[in-house]
C-alpha cells in the first residue's frame, strides 16, 4: 500500500490534481481534526481511495486545545465508565508504540491533605493500572510527605500528608494531527486543508452521494462524489447535518475547556499534579508541557460558539484560585504565557440537564436517512478507534466493500523511540536529520525566530514544503506550537514567519501584511490582559 512519498507529494497543487483525476471517491471524510483524521488514515489503510476536507486547517478546532493528555480519563474511572476507560487506556498503550517521538509515559501526583486520601486514590488507581493490563505505563504507589516534596517542589506543604503517584501518557496534540495526516498522505490519501464543504450532493433517490467543496485559496468550486461521506467536524457536526436534513434535532451542546501557560518555575520538576476534586467537581491538571506548565480544565456549557473560543474570566479566576490552594507560590493573571479555549462536543442533553461533566465522553455515530454517517463525542487518546468503528459502520449498511482495520499497529509519521527531550526538536522523530540538513544547505535557516524562545526559521521551511502549512497561523499554532507557548513571543514572531512563507510559497509583500496583520487579530485570543476585561451589560 502507499506510493512513493517525495516533496511533491505534500505540495497543494500535487494534492488539488489529485482531485481531478480521480472521478470518484470511496470514502469522503468531512473535517481535519483528530477524529477526520483518525477515519481518513484508517479507510486509506483498508484500500479505499480516500478524501479529506477541512475547511481552515488541521486540528485548528478543539484537537490542538486539549490538555495534552493520551490517558484512560481517571475522572470517567470515578464515574464508573469502565468501558470507555478500558477502551481508552489500550489506545493509549497503541499510541505510545506508534507515535513514540509525540507520546509520554508522565508520571503524575495526586497531593493529599486528608486522612483518607492516600488508601482510597491508591486503591483507585491500582484498578487504572489493572484496567490497562499488558499496555499498563506502571505501577501506582504511595508516597509519604518527604517524598511528594521532594518531588513537587511548589507544593504546598502545610496539612500535606503525602500523595500518589501515577503514569499517564502526555502529547503533542496538533503535531500529532500534522503527522496523521503525513501518514494518510504517504498511504495514498488526498488530504486538503483550506478547502471547505459547502453542500452535500444526492443522487436521484435523494441519497447522499459527494459534496460541493471550495478552495479558499483560489475559491475554485468542485463537486466531488463518493461512495460513502462522514461528518467528523466535531463542534460543527450540526452546521453539516443541516445541509443533509434542514431543521434538523442538534446533536452537539459544546463545553468549554480553559488552559492557562506558565513558565516551568511553577512545576520546577518532571512530575504532573492532578488535583481530583475541585469546587465544580472536575479535576484540574498541572501538566509539564514543552519547558512550561498547562494548567487547566474548566468544563462550561456554551449556546453559542465559534473558530477562536475565548476563555471567560470565571474560568480564568476558578484555574487561578484552584492552583492556588495548590502552590506555594500561586500563579497570577500576569505570569499566564498564553491562555486557550477549546470546544467539547459533547452530545446536546435530551432530557434538559445542564451537567456537561456527567454526559459520556464515549462517541457515538448516526446514519442519516439519507446515508451521511456522523461521528461524535470521544476523545483525543481513542481518535484510532472512532476511526476504525466510524469505516465498519460504513462497510455495515452497504457502502463500502469489507476490508481489515489496519491501523492498530501502524507506525505514525516520524516515529522514534526517544527518551532525550532536551532538544526541542525531537517533536520531528525520524524527519530530525532531514530538518537538520536543511540548516547545513542553507546556515541562516539555523536562525532563531525569536532571541528569547527556541524555535528556528528552519522549522517554518519545514512546515510549508513538508508539514502542509499554508498561514501564519498554521505555523505558529499549529506546527510549532509558538502561539499556546508564549502568545506575546508568537506576535513578534509573526513578520518572520510571514517572510519565510511568503518565500516558500511564492506570495508578495502584501499578502505577508494581510497574514501578520490576521494571525495578530487571531493571537489576541491568546494574551492575558493583566486586569479583567469589563463585563459586557446583559441586556
């Protein structure tokens, strides 16, 4: 399976003729994040001729604002879901083989102030490790004050009694998209980002048969038909749902998840602290990320949604106070790095509860009367596995001929077993030397971006002829991960960045001042203002 992958393979216009000489497609995947991907790799790798859309760019939505965690969920344990938490931990277990340059074993703690706490977390998390059984990261155990100090050093000491400790696996979330759809692409698939559906087509018997889909770049408009079609736009599921069926029920309620960036002084050690129990019943994270610290999640039911979610202050005040009563130096407003709100699309509650953290995290997929099949709900660590019930399904009602899933045990693009992280770029695996080559050909690629941060120019040549990138903002959020790191570093990063691309991809002066002055606008979202914005009046 595959073809011979060069240069030109991940170039737009080799994808785009792709387009054309293929008159029709067996499975056309609708949205390019971690779950459009996981469908997109896993109908490729069954011998399916395979399209992927996506309207604005690779895990642009809700798969590159997680919390950067490839885990079992310990909270969904704790809410008896057994099932998906089994599920979700033999995934991780496939993860870690398959994309060992992106993928960690973390060890977190559990920091216990009460009596009770280090029995009942230790009992807990022995039934994780035992759920997990061959792909298990490690034992837990039980460790007494010194040793939970020793270990976390910010932590606050007074009424510690000790903590637990536990393995986890932690990611590179958009990198991971990235080489996803590298891999799809050295399959045999055509991937397109920038490219958005706009409408559905159907056959004379009123069956969904294609999709009517526009380059945003050139606005060129093609009518692309297939066998099959998947909805995997996660958030906006509903917006394609209409275009088959006007009117119809919403099957999404999104829920809001905040993450707040801090430098590593605040989690000065390699270890993660998961705090079970917050005031909203959640459990918040201190996760070490990149040289930083993720600090996050909120869970808050939104009406309303768009691309660039914006983290609400109460969100912002409940992180900062749940830290807080944590650290022994608490963050403030002014130490966030960068702030990011992502969507969870949950599934809409039936019955009018308004309890998001109680809705399953499991996914679930529909068949409309019409044949479009949706996928929704799940996670980011069982992205493999919706993929694989997502093309059974089709093969299920008739509308793809029976095929093997063969991506179980499919090395992801870039793979390297790796244990030394000390040079940043390791999030490249086997493309490092190649990265590498390109800095010796031409020295000044060598150059950092910015004096302050890490990142080179060469990363961004690397990102336009390899890594699928068109913008600014693709690069800087989403390629190398600039914008969640340090959203300041990444604005003055933006003109740079801009030039590179402009150069790589043939473009003029003024497309370089449209794309700095759009990824500006786009980066604000990031930037914690050092006092609360006022609250708009509620009419």
């Amino acid at each position: 399976m595959g073809k011979q992958v060069t240069e030109r393979s991940f170039q737009r216009e080799t994808l785009i003729q792709q387009l054309t000489s293929q008159p029709t497609w067996d499975l056309i995947v609708i949205g390019g994040g971690a779950t459009g991907l996981g469908v997109a790799l896993d109908g490729i790798s069954r011998g399916y001729k395979t399209l992927l859309l996506e309207q604005v760019d690779y895990a642009k939505g809700t798969s590159s604002r997680s919390t950067k965690l490839v885990h079992g969920g310990v909270r969904y344990l704790a809410q008896g879901d057994i099932g998906l938490v089994r599920e979700a931990l033999y995934e991780r277990g496939l993860l870690l083989k398959n994309a060992p340059h992106l993928v960690k074993n973390q060890d977190f703690i559990i920091p216990n102030y009460e009596w009770w706490g280090g029995a009942f977390y230790t009992i807990g998390l022995t039934m994780y490790d035992l759920l997990a059984g061959k792909l298990s990261l490690g034992a837990s155990k039980h460790l007494n004050k010194k040793e939970t100090i020793l270990r976390l050093s910010n932590i606050k000491t007074n009424g510690l009694r000790g903590g637990v400790l536990y393995h986890d696996g932690q990611f590179d979330d958009a990198r991971l998209a990235v080489n996803l759809a590298q891999t799809a692409i050295e399959q045999g698939g055509t991937l397109l980002n920038h490219f958005e559906v706009r409408n559905l087509l159907k056959d004379a018997q009123g069956k969904v048969a294609g999709v009517v889909a526009a380059d945003q770049e050139t606005e060129r408009v093609y009518e692309l038909t297939a066998k099959a079609v998947v909805n995997a736009t996660g958030i906006f599921v509903d917006e394609i749902l209409q275009m088959d069926q006007p009117g119809a029920k919403k099957l999404v309620r999104p829920s809001q998840g905040v993450h707040i960036v801090l430098d590593k002084s605040f989690l000065p050690g390699n270890d993660a602290i998961m705090i079970p129990k917050t005031d909203d019943g959640r459990v918040l994270f201190a996760v070490p990320w990149h040289e930083r610290v993720v600090l996050g999640t909120t869970d808050t039911p939104l009406s309303e949604y768009s691309q660039e979610p914006q983290a609400l202050e109460e969100e912002i005040d409940f992180i900062l106070r749940t830290a807080a009563r944590y650290l022994a130096r608490p963050p403030k407003r002014s130490d966030a790095l960068s702030v990011f709100a992502g969507l969870r699309p949950l599934a809409a509650p039936q019955d009018g509860s308004e309890k998001t953290k109680e809705i399953s995290r499991s996914h679930k997929i529909l068949v409309s009367d019409a044949g479009l099949i949706t996928i929704t709900g799940g996670k980011w660590t069982t992205y493999r596995r919706m993929g694989q019930d997502t093309v059974d399904k089709a093969i299920a009602i008739g509308k793809l001929p029976k095929a093997q899933s063969q991506t179980a045990h499919l090395p992801i693009h870039g793979a390297l077993a790796t244990t030394d992280r000390s040079n940043h770029l390791y999030v490249y695996g086997s493309d490092q030397p190649a990265l590498q080559q390109l800095v010796a050909a031409e020295p000044s690629l060598g150059e950092k971006l910015d004096p302050t941060l890490e990142f080179l120019k060469a990363e961004v040549v690397w990102a336009a002829r390899y890594e699928l990138a068109r913008t600014v903002e693709d690069v800087l959020a989403r390629r190398v991960r600039v914008l969640f790191l340090d959203a300041q570093a990444a604005i003055r990063m933006a003109p740079e960045v801009a030039a590179l691309l402009a150069r790589e991809l043939g473009h003029d002066a003024r497309w370089e001042q449209e794309q700095v002055a759009a990824f500006g606008k786009v980066a604000q979202h990031y930037v914690l203002q050092s006092q609360p914005r006022p609250v708009a009046e509620e009419s």
